[in-house]
C-alpha cells in the first residue's frame, strides 16, 4: 500500500495505522515522489491527499490510470466538496473520505478493497 500526503504527520499516523490492521505501507510525501519510484505498478492500494503542492492526488490518478495503474485509490482531503467528490469518483477513486478521517471509514474501505483483491 502507498501513503501519499505532504503532511507528514498525518502520512506518519496513516502508515501507523493501515499496518495495525495487517497492510504493508511504504509513504510518499508527495504524488510526484510516488510516481517517480516506480511502486505504482506493485501496489495493491494507494492512499493519497487531494491537496498537495506541485501535484494534486487527482492529477497523479489521472498519470496513473493513464499508465493502465489500476490499482484501487482512496481519496482523503480537507477541502471537501461535492465537485471534488465528483471529479475523484469520475477518475475511479474507490473512496472519497473528509478529514478528519475516522479509522472505522478507513477500515470498511480497506476490507472491501481486500476483499476484492482476494477474489482476483
């Protein structure tokens, strides 16, 4: 799984916790870090902020999928509206979350993603 956040406290905290239910995590501090490491073709989920510098997460899911990475993105940000919830949805995000993030949304979304996963 991949963190991809500019804050690195809550990258830190993300990491922390995506592990205590069993993931593996490596954090990116930003999309074109994460991008450029080559991970994006191995990962079986990835994490990322909407607002981040240089890049947003939209933009980098737009690279992404443009580079067939079909790997399951969930969405978090503080600027929570509904375009941004939409544009996130059209690129194929699996979850759009708000923060504040509570740890039961992201577990349901990680065990569905897990599930899916499981079934391929």
């Amino acid at each position: 799984m991949a963190i991809v956040d500019d804050d690195e406290s809550l990258r830190v905290a993300t990491v922390r916790f995506v592990r205590s239910l069993g993931w593996q995590a490596k954090a990116y501090a930003s999309a074109l870090d994460f991008l450029d490491s080559g991970d994006a073709e191995t990962v079986a989920c990835i994490i990322s902020d909407v607002q981040m510098p240089d890049m947003t997460g939209l933009e980098m899911m737009r690279v992404l999928r443009a580079r067939h990475c079909e790997a399951p993105v969930i969405c978090i940000t503080a600027f929570c509206t509904e375009d941004v919830r939409q544009e996130a949805l059209q690129l194929g995000a699996a979850a759009f979350l708000c923060k504040p993030v509570k740890g039961a949304a992201f577990r349901i979304h990680l065990q569905e993603i897990a599930a899916r996963l499981s079934h391929k």
